[in-house]
C-alpha cells in the first residue's frame, strides 16, 4: 500500500520564505472547507507538533502553514 503524502507537509524552502515574513505580511489562507480568506500574518510560523504553523488576522489559533500563501499587495 502506498503511503499517501501529507498535506500539511511544508518544504524546508516554504519554512525559509515564511519566516523572513514581517508580521503584517498579506496573505491568503486556505480554510479546510476549502474557502480561501486574504487576511495578514500576526506571528513568525512556529511548530506544533510535526506541523508548522502562524497566526493571522481573524483566525483563531495556529493555522497550518502547509495552507498559507504570501499575496502581491497591489496597488
């Protein structure tokens, strides 16, 4: 049986990029139920467990960051 991949599973370059993310930094989140939601970063990600998470504007708690996306602020 095949081992399915993990969709939480970040990449060591994805962990790099975050973490050089201001606080404040715009990005779009991916909600479990698939609905997406632009809100900005309000921590460094950190890790939880075997899962690494941030915080963002509006959403309780740590979310993976496996789901979480920086956005071009357009002007």
């Amino acid at each position: 049986m095949r081992n399915r991949p993990d969709p939480l599973r970040v990449t060591s370059a994805q962990i790099s990029r975050a973490m050089r993310w201001p606080i404040g930094t715009a990005v779009t989140v991916t909600k479990d139920d698939g609905a997406t939601v632009d809100t900005v970063t309000r921590s460094a990600p950190w890790k939880l467990g075997d899962t690494w998470v941030i915080l963002c504007d509006g959403i309780s708690g740590g979310y993976a960051l496996a789901r979480v996306v920086e956005r071009a602020e357009v002007f």
